[in-house]
C-alpha cells in the first residue's frame, strides 16, 4: 500500500473553524503492517485544541475509522496571568474575591485553570469551559457577581472558592497542565482591611514583594475587573551607569578628587551593589552592599579601597546590580572610570 497520507488538523477550544496545520506522507506500507505518523506543530498559541488526525487513501473503501480526535492543552509562559487584587475580608455587601489579569499579548484559555491557597487539600477548578481573557483584561472569581458593581463580562462565579484568611494567605494560580502562572503569599500589613481589597500597584512588578500591594481606596472598596485604584504606571527606560569626573585625580589637591556615580534603574529595586574592580577583575571596594535604594541615586568614591588605601592609577570597572525581594538580579550594568594624577 502507497501513497498514504494523514492530515492534521486543530481547532480551538474558543473557536469554531478547524485550521490545518500539517501534512505527513508515508511512501509505502506493506498489508497488516503499521507506521508512525507525527507532525511538528510550530507557533502554536497557548491554549485547549481539539487534535484530529485524519487517514487518506485513494484505495480505501471503509470511510468510517479513519478519524483520530483527542484534546491537548499548551501553556502559556508563567506569570502570563497574574492577581492583581484580593478582597479577603468583604463586608456583608460583597464576599470573597480575586482578580486576575491578563498581562500577555494574547488572548487566555482559562479552561482547567485551579486556584490553591494554604488550606487546599487539592486545586480548585474556576474556570468554565471555552472562557477566553482577553489580553490585558481582567476577570474576578468570586461566589456571588450580583453584588458587585463592574463589569459583568469581567466575573466569573465559583461556589468553591478557597476560603481566604484574614491574616496571611498563600494563593495559588495554575494553568490546565499545573504549570504555575503565579504565586503570593499576601499579609494583612500589605495592606486591605474589613470592607477594602488588597490591590497590586502594577502587574509586571514581583508578586512577593509588599511594596508592590496597597489597601484600596476606591470608594466601593474594590477595584475588581477595572484598574486598581493604587495603580502605578512603569516605564520601562535603560538603565544607566555614569561616573563624572571621568578621569578623576584623588590626589588632595582639591580639584578632581572624588567622581560622583550615578545610576538610573531601569525599573523599581528592593537592594543595590554597587562595586569597584580594577582591570584584572580584583574587587577594591564596595560602594553600597545590600542597600536600599530609589530607581535613581548615586555614590561618590574617593578613589580608595575597602582598607582605605589609594588605589594606583588605572582604569576601574563598576558593577551596578539591582535586586527584587526574593534575591533575584533585576538589572546588571557596568561602567568604566579612570583614576589618573595630574601632569
């Protein structure tokens, strides 16, 4: 038997029209014998498809089995989705809820996804089928939309819910295939009080991170599926590193003895290093170790080393890195100063 052919096709679970999305050939088969047939399936969108594998041959008589169906489902990239606001302790007007945004490009299958917070004893299936986030959109899980004054087409109504504390809580956010999207463990001193959510201030900052969370200020004491009332906007510019003068003369004759580095984040940090190396790549001193610091500052350098010694003349490396609350490099950027003496 020749020219077999099996096309495969893929249709989504928030849409109607299956597209093709490759062919594969088997040159022969002898009778009663069988063969593999696979396809690579590039540029796939995250989300629920139904899979069809279709058998053609121009011979066949029998119409019926040559039809294979299944369902997958792809995840989209981690922190795709994230909380963007929690309503842990409502008044008698509202009750338990979260908020979810949508803060990739494309558009979100939520079928399958579970929330988990500490007291789970196993993922909690939100989502109804073939609900489609739009990018750069919210939906709010709750037990009761009714009370709620936003968007209807922005809800939907859980009756299972985890039951969330009043004083910390883990919550859990996990696609169909439990790829983790997001993760917080949220504090009551974060923000958010009786009758008043808990609002995150931007969506691409670090989940974990109390400065990103503040107590609503709204007054319906919530925000849920709008903008957060806390909410912030972060442009994203390079970060810079300069050092001026450059070259500089520490020589105590009072011109030239010090060279002020600035610096410029490229986003907010919870600590900065700040290092200076010489050109075989000895570390001489550190400027800020661990300190707190705002997106711009500076720090001056005497051209001295940690033991307080005048470093030779040369050319010197600094080392600017910004780390987030759980340790993590945000930005990295280095420079150069030259340490000279006056002719």
């Amino acid at each position: 038997m020749s020219g077999i052919t099996v096309e495969w096709s893929a249709q989504s679970c928030a849409d109607q029209h299956p597209h093709r999305i490759g062919i594969y050939t088997i040159p022969s088969l002898a009778p009663k014998d069988s063969a593999t047939a696979g396809i690579r399936w590039n540029h796939a969108m995250p989300g629920s498809y139904h899979l069809t594998a279709a058998v053609h041959h121009s011979s066949d008589s029998n119409l019926v089995n040559n039809i294979l169906t299944d369902t997958i489902s792809i995840s989209a990239p981690a922190l795709s989705a994230v909380v963007t606001e929690i309503l842990y302790n409502p008044d008698d007007k509202m009750s338990e809820s979260i908020e979810l945004y949508n803060r990739s490009p494309h558009p979100l299958e939520l079928s399958g996804w579970t929330l988990t917070d500490s007291d789970s004893l196993s993922p909690l299936s939100f989502a109804v089928n073939n609900y489609l986030l739009p990018s750069n959109h919210y939906c709010v899980i709750c037990r009761d939309s009714s009370a709620a004054k936003a968007n209807t087409d922005s809800w939907i109504v859980s009756l299972i819910l985890p039951n969330l504390n009043n004083t910390n809580d883990l919550i859990k956010l996990s696609d169909a295939n439990g790829r983790m999207m997001d993760s917080l463990i949220y504090h009551s001193e974060w923000g958010g009080e009786k009758g008043r959510s808990l609002e995150r201030i931007h969506a691409n900052l670090d989940s974990n991170d109390p400065h990103n969370w503040s107590t609503c200020l709204h007054p319906d004491g919530h925000t849920l599926g709008k903008v957060n009332s806390n909410y912030i906007p972060v442009t994203s510019r390079p970060v810079t590193l300069t050092a001026e003068p450059n070259p500089f003369s520490p020589n105590q004759d009072g011109i030239d003895d010090h060279t002020i580095i600035q610096y410029h984040l490229s986003r907010p940090a919870e600590l900065i290093n700040l290092k200076i190396y010489d050109i075989q790549g000895r570390l001489v001193r550190f400027l800020r170790n661990n300190d707190k610091s705002p997106i711009e500052h500076y720090a001056v350098w005497d051209g001295k080393d940690d033991s307080g010694q005048r470093c030779r003349m040369g050319i010197y490396i600094i080392l600017l890195e910004a780390l987030n609350t759980s340790g993590k490099t945000i930005d990295r950027k280095k420079s150069t100063v030259v340490l000279a003496d006056k002719l």
